[in-house]
C-alpha cells in the first residue's frame, strides 16, 4: 500500500476538530478557535474529505462524532498534543520570559493585580511579549491542559492532575457595606455576623463565591428557608457590579482586598470595614503544566511576583527544596 503523503493536513484543522467534538457545536468551536463558522465547517468538510471519511454527524439535535470518528479523533487528539509539546520544547530554548507568554487570570484578580505587575514584568523581562486572557478558575485549569495557555494566576487550592500550583501571597477580605448598615460603624467584623440575610454573591463558577459561601457558612436553600431567612442571597456576574449593588443598597458583601482600592467614587455610599479573622482570604498562585520544560522559568516568574506582593497582602515564602513536585489540593 503506498505511503499517503502529509500534503494538505493541518494541525489548525485538527485542532478544529478537537473543538467540535468536544463542545459539539460548530458555532461553539468557531468562537474558542476564534474564526468564523462558515470557515470552521469548511475546513471541518476538507479534512474529512481528505481523510475519507465523515468524521462528524450534522443533525438538527446538534452534532456528534460518527463510530468511524471517534476513533480518528483519539489519535487526533495525540497528534495535537504532541505538536504541542514540540512548540513548547522549541520555545524552552529561548525561555518562556523572552517571547511570548499567554497568562491567564481569574476575572476577580486581574483588572485589579494585573496593573500592578505590567511596570515590573516590562522591566525585569523586556523581551517579554504578554497575552493575557481572563476567565474563571475551572476554565483556565482545563486550558492549561490543552495548552491554550501557558500559566494561570488563580486563587488557591485549586486541583488538577498534572500541574504545578506555587503560592505567591495571601490576600485578605474586607467586607463592603451600604453606609447606613447597622454593621457599618462596627470596628471589626466578625464571619458570624455576615451570614444572614442581605448577602451578595457573585454568580456560580466564581471560586470568590466559594470561598463566600464557605466563611459566612451559606445554608443551602432548604437550609435557609430553616433558618428563617428569605430568598436566595443575590448575585451579581462582577466584582464591579457587586460594588454597585452595595453602594444601591441591596446588601453587602465581601471583596478581596486588591478590589477595594477603588472605592472613592462611592464615598458616602458604601464603608468598608476589616473582617476579625486574619485568615478570611485568599492565597495567590501561579499554575502551569508540569510537564512543560519552562518550568524553570515560570519559577523565576513566580519568585518576581511572591517578592513583589502589593501593599495590602502578605507573601508566602516558600522553603528552598529542590525538585519540587506537582502538588494538588482541594479545591477552592
């Protein structure tokens, strides 16, 4: 049998494919893979037809892999992986802080630590060329495992096989409160004070409402109907919003200490008051691929942000021990 040539096979359009089969969606994929539809399902129609065979089923239910497809798409996904992998061996030579560096943040720390960090980054790595992409903590863990990013910065725990977590600084919350709040004039503030009614969150798969949640001791909604208090706590898709909601009038809330700064336009509407616990935080971390071998450097950069902690927050030291292993923990 004579050998196929590798003419007109793209490692684009299999990746295309990866993003059909796993969101089952051509529209879906087409914005993750950041190009339109029209050309997504015709490169999807070209390597099908250059493999011979129909790798998806259309249908008006949606679409899904034929018998035949998946088990292309398995070895699709290792050819994928590996051509990855060979991209970051290639940029290891010149090291991950002398070129590009796609970092992802978690929403309710980046527009508040990035700026803090862009003057530092710009002068101890002047080669390095920045892509920053903002998405909740789940999302940014399953983008490093497909290499769509090559380091997060996230809130700690967090847990996923095969990635290095290293802890940069904790954080501290503060509690926001309307003006006129009974609470407002309090020194001090205690976790059991915050858990009745007039709560705001943030919306699920934020880990700040998690971690909300978990300090003011949340009941669930049967619990809470139990414990006599109305309704659900309401919700809020941004830290930003939430802000607002507080200085409307709705409630309180906790914020990370980072995201407090810029209260002045709020002066009179809202007061912010320190929580008794000195343990209600947050840990900072960096993430990234165990496997990578930049991970000498994405140390280095995690040793440039833990001495460089912001005003306000506390930096982890961490004991020198070489080869550190992957560590995971439960998640936040």
């Amino acid at each position: 049998m004579a050998r196929q040539h590798l003419t007109g096979l793209s490692l684009r359009d299999l990746d295309y494919a990866l993003a059909v089969a796993e969101l089952n969606h051509f529209g879906k994929a087409a914005e993750r893979c950041g190009v339109s539809q029209p050309g997504l399902s015709e490169q999807i129609r070209k390597l099908e037809a250059l493999l011979g065979t129909p790798l998806f089923e259309r249908g008006r239910g949606g679409v899904s892999p034929t018998a035949a497809g998946q088990r292309l798409l398995r070895q699709v996904a290792v050819v994928v992986r590996e051509a990855r992998a060979l991209m970051e061996m290639a940029l290891s030579q010149a090291g991950a802080l002398n070129g590009r560096l796609d970092l992802g943040v978690i929403p309710t720390l980046g527009p508040y630590y990035v700026p803090l960090i862009l003057r530092d980054l710009r002068a101890q790595f002047p080669q390095l060329v920045l892509r920053l992409q903002e998405n909740q903590t789940a999302r940014l863990l399953d983008a490093l495992s497909r290499f769509t990013v090559d380091a997060a910065l996230i809130a700690l725990p967090a847990e996923q096989e095969g990635l290095v977590f290293e802890p940069l600084f904790f954080e501290p919350f503060r509690v926001l409160l309307p003006n006129e709040h009974p609470l407002a004039t309090s020194a001090a503030l205690t976790l059991a004070e915050l858990g009745g009614d007039g709560l705001l969150l943030l919306e699920e798969g934020h880990c700040l409402r998690d971690q909300t949640i978990s300090l003011c001791h949340v009941p669930s909604d049967g619990g809470r109907a139990a414990a006599g208090l109305q309704g659900d706590p309401r919700v809020a898709t941004s830290l930003e919003m939430l802000r607002h909601m507080v200085a409307a009038g709705e409630g309180f809330s906790l914020m990370p200490a980072l995201a407090t700064r810029e209260t002045a336009e709020l002066t009179g509407l809202v007061r912010l008051r320190p929580l008794a616990d000195p343990a209600a935080g947050r840990t900072v971390g960096l993430a990234w691929r165990a496997t990578d071998p930049r991970g000498p450097d994405f140390q280095r950069l995690a040793s440039l942000l833990r001495d460089n902690a912001p005003d306000g927050t506390t930096a982890i030291p961490l004991p020198a021990r070489p080869g550190r292993k992957t560590r995971t923990a439960a998640n936040g």
